[in-house]
C-alpha cells in the first residue's frame, strides 16, 4: 500500500471486481490498524473514484467506522453534495456536510479569480460562468490553454491564456483542494480516523492532483486501478446507478467540463488503454486500431504521457531533507 515508482497494474491477471474489491476491503483494515486510527474519512464527491473508496471502506471497517464527507461550494456541487448523501444512506456510513464557500470567500478566493480571468476578458463579470480547456492532442504538439466565459445572452468566447493569467487562476483554484483536505483531516483528527485518498491510477500517474490538496491522503486503495476497473468495482460494490455511472467531472470551475478538455485530451477509456499500453510497451502500431487512432497519434499520446510525468513529478516528491554540517 505504500506509495512507490511502480504505478503499473498487473496486466497479466484477469481482473475480478470481486476479488479485487475483498482484498482492498481488507488491505485498508490493515492500513488503518498499521497507522494505529479507528476508522476513515472519505471526502465523497458524488463520482465513481470517492464512491468506491468509501464503498471498500465500508465493507472492511464496517460502515459504523467511516464518515462521508460532503464539501460542497456555492457554484458547482450541489447534487455532487445530493448524490453523496445518496451514497452515505445506501453504504449506512455516517455523514456530514460542510460547505466551503465562507472559507473561500474569507481567503479573497472571488477577487483572485476575478482578477485572472479579467486579464483575458476585461469586461468579466463575476456572474459570468467559466471553465479553463486545453488544446486537442496533436502530433509533436505543445499544450496551450484557453479560458472560455459564458455571457449573459448564453454565447461562449474562448481565448488563448498566458501563462502568468493561467498560473494564477490554477493557482486561485486549487484553494479549493486545499480547504477540502484541512476539513478532512479536522474530522480524521477528531474521530482518530485515517484520511482516504481517491485518485485512481491513471489520475496517479498523471499527476492529476493538487499538492497539499486531494493528493494528500493516509491510504490510496484505487491508486493502482484503471477507470474501467474502478467502475467495475463500482458495480460489485452496489453503488446507487447515478454514482456507478457518472462521467468523470473536474468539479472546479463554474461551467461544466470534463477531464478529457481540461487535462488528458482524451475520453478516461482511451486514456486507461494509452497509459496501459504505454506501461507496457505495446507498440504503438499494434494500439492504434483498439483506441481509434492513427499510430502518429498513438506516438504523441506517448510522448505526453512521459512529458506529463516529468512535469508532475514535483507533485510526488516528498520534502526534501539536504544534507547539512551543522
């Protein structure tokens, strides 16, 4: 269970949900009692990723010692916090819902984003939706990032973003991470519970977290799991249908938006086939016709999967501790 350099699953056993989800169900009893905590907190988003670790939680520790955390924002979660309620009441857990807005607003979150979305668009209002999209995947290309803002009238513009506008909005935004985590530990501390982390393995890989934020955990039980395999243990676990079957979302900006635009460029069942074949070394010829690509795109999804990991390394990296003389 401990966090390494070997993120690659097991490609060569056929993966059983149900197997899979008895020994994750017990590998986090044994985390626990290792860390010496009573139980879990599981910050529960209303997707398939916190739902199965809260699941697995629940079927190990026994529903009576995991909490469900719901920490919604004013703008986006609302039925994320609907769906998990719903998911508390069908695993028995206890929950608690905590909104984030106050802490946000009390740290100047509004004014930051106002003010680097403005940078692109100065006739912003606050009122105004908004998301942050990347450019498609193309061979030998670099990502470039665009802010879109939805009007009043209900049109959409989209802008290149400069780098220092793009930094300081990713940097406004991932406060809300940050403040989901401080409130997951608050309770952790309070109940004598490990804190559970929900990335799956190709978010893992990828680096698709926030630092100090939903990177930080105790335990990762799905780290080393597909999205597919993720769902599937969704399926065994009998998570209530609008929980096993939500698309991934990334639950940050105030228009919708999918992990595919904002991150990896590519829909989560394409992206689990590129990082699996990427682990593996399949060659990109041999790829293509499964993902529906040409072998040149094949090649660049490579390349930005390796690009990624190096650009995201920072994010894995433990403190570091120089060497001193004194």
């Amino acid at each position: 269970m401990r966090e390494g350099k070997d993120r690659g699953p097991h490609s060569s056993q056929v993966f059983d949900p149900a197997a899979c989800a008895d020994r994750l169900a017990q590998a986090i009893v044994d985390a626990v009692r290792e860390l010496g905590r009573k139980g879990a907190v599981v910050a529960v988003s209303g997707g398939v990723d916190s739902g199965v670790c809260a699941g697995l939680s629940a079927r190990g520790l026994g529903a009576d010692h995991v909490l469900c955390l719901r920490l919604p924002e004013r703008d986006l979660s609302e039925r994320s916090s609907d769906l998990g309620l719903e998911l508390a009441q069908s695993l028995g857990t206890r929950t608690e819902e905590e909104s984030i807005s106050g802490a946000l607003d009390a740290l100047g979150y509004p004014g930051r984003v106002d003010e680097a979305i403005r940078s692109v668009f100065p006739d912003y209002e606050p009122s105004w939706r908004h998301k942050l999209v990347r450019s498609s995947p193309a061979t030998g290309a670099m990502i470039v990032f665009s802010l879109v803002v939805e009007r009043p009238d209900g049109s959409q513009e989209r802008r290149r973003m400069p780098s220092a506008a793009y930094r300081d909005l990713l940097a406004a935004t991932n406060m809300k991470q940050r403040l989901r985590k401080l409130i997951e530990y608050t309770w952790a501390d309070r109940l004598g519970y490990a804190v559970i982390g929900t990335p799956n393995l190709v978010e893992y890989d990828q680096g698709f977290f926030v630092k100090g934020g939903d990177g930080l955990a105790d335990i990762k039980p799905i780290a080393r799991l597909y999205k597919q395999q993720v769902y599937a243990l969704a399926q065994e676990l009998g998570l209530p249908p609008g929980i096993a079957s939500r698309s991934p979302t990334t639950e940050t900006f105030s228009l919708p938006q999918s992990q595919e635009e904002f991150y990896f460029g590519h829909p989560h069942e394409r992206m689990d086939e590129l990082l699996r074949g990427h682990t593996e070394g399949v060659a990109p010829a041999e790829l293509a016709s499964r993902v529906e690509l040409s072998v040149e795109e094949v090649e660049a999804a490579y390349l930005e999967i390796e690009r990624r990991r190096v650009a995201t390394h920072y994010l894995h990296a433990a403190a570091l501790l120089p060497d001193s003389d004194c």
